[in-house]
C-alpha cells in the first residue's frame, strides 16, 4: 500500500509492494478468492474494512492501491467506502480507463492505483483521485518503475527512494534482489526506509511480491509481523 516497484523481465514482469500500516492490521487473510465478470481475484485482506491493497486476477491482470495522490492529505472521516473496496471494484471494469470514466469517486480519501494487464503488456495505468479529481496516465511498461505513498512520503523522501531505486536496477535485476530492497534496501533512516518503523506499532507490516507471466501469476505473501510466508500460483486465463 506505501511502497511499490515494478520491473519487467525475460518472460515476466515482477510488482514488489510493502505495506505500512498498525500492526494492529497485520492479521490478514491470504489467500482470498472473490469472482467477478468471470474472473477469479485472489488477494490478502485487510481484517478493517475487508478490502486489499493488492489483487491479481486469473485474466492476468494486476491491480495496487498506494495511499494518497500526490501530497499529504487531512484524514477526514467518515469516507462512503474503503478504497481497499474500491481496488477490488476496478475488476468489474475492463480497465482502469473506463474505470474512471463510469465510477463515481465522490466522498472518496485519496489514492492511486497503478494497474497492469498482461494482455496490454507495453503499458501501465496509473489512476490519482486527490480527493476532487482523477488524474489518469499511462506509462511505459518496458521500463522500471517505484511508487511510494504521498501520504507517507514527502516529494524529497520519494526523489530519495527513486535514486536508490535506480541504483539497484543498474545491477544484474531478479525477483529476489527485489525482495532483499524491500525488505533490507537503504536502512540508515527507520522513518523513511523502504522497510520502515516509525514506532508506536506503525511499521511496515508485509511484503508482497507478483510475477506475472502469459501462463501464470507466482503470487507471493509474507507477514513481517506474524512470520507466515506463503505462496500460491494462479493459472491464467
């Protein structure tokens, strides 16, 4: 939900998501399968509100919720529904394009959601509601990428984390250099690391890994506050 990586292999591409919440909401339930339009959804779900901030569907379709817009916003409740909801709702649509264009957002906290379909494999989409608009754009899924939550994360933290990112990626790249960033990357400042302890239960809860190829989706799951890792792998469509 606060920190997102994104690159593109051989024969996959990898989507590598770390999760800052409470440890309150660590309990989380995974794997759970909801159908919608025909399609199986498998994601974790957050024991709050019931919803996820990472789905992966069996039409090969990936979908990640982030946080904020574009800066920090004020946190006033009551919202109409939880965005976790919300991420989960954008598989009733074809694309986040037309997503956008028929889902009412009104009364909504801000997010982004970064979405990705194999069967579109040069693109990305990229959806910001900052809380009045929607602000949608689609970037170059040839090329590397990393999200972090503007709500967490100032402009000159997130400048920050792109700069280790990039450093990475000038190396020889797999999934498992990834999961060793997100997890023990840059670890001289605990607030703002890519794996993060702010103190009062406030940490960075899971890391999360999908890669995702024609055939199949390796979906992988792993609470950093209960130790339980577990792996499953979906049969594309």
């Amino acid at each position: 939900m606060c920190t997102l990586t994104y690159i593109p292999l051989k024969d996959e591409v990898v989507f590598t998501s770390n999760r800052d919440e409470h440890v309150s909401r660590a309990d989380t339930q995974f794997p759970v399968i909801e159908e919608r339009k025909g399609s199986k959804i498998y994601f974790p779900q957050d024991p709050q509100a019931g919803g996820t901030w990472l789905a992966s569907s069996d039409s090969q379709r990936v979908s990640i919720l982030l946080n904020g817009a574009f800066k920090a916003h004020k946190h006033l409740p009551p919202y109409r529904k939880s965005r976790g909801i919300i991420l989960l709702d954008t598989f009733d649509y074809p694309s986040l394009d037309e997503f956008k264009s028929s889902y009412s957002l009104a009364d909504i906290e801000p997010f982004t959601i970064v979405s990705y379909n194999m069967h579109k494999h040069d693109i990305i989409e990229e959806l910001r509601w900052d809380g009045e608009n929607v602000h949608f754009k689609v970037i170059s899924a040839k090329e590397a990428h990393i999200w972090s939550s503007a709500q967490l994360y100032s402009t000159e933290i997130r400048k920050r984390r792109e700069t280790w990112f990039k450093t990475l990626i000038t190396d020889e790249i797999s999934a498992n250099k990834l999961i060793e960033f997100h997890e023990f990357g840059e670890h001289s400042d605990q607030q703002n690391n890519i794996k993060i302890d702010r103190g009062f239960g406030f940490r960075t809860i899971s890391i999360s890994q999908l890669l995702v190829s024609k055939e199949k989706t390796k979906f992988n799951y792993h609470n950093l506050v209960s130790g339980i890792d577990r792996d499953i792998t979906i049969d594309n469509k």
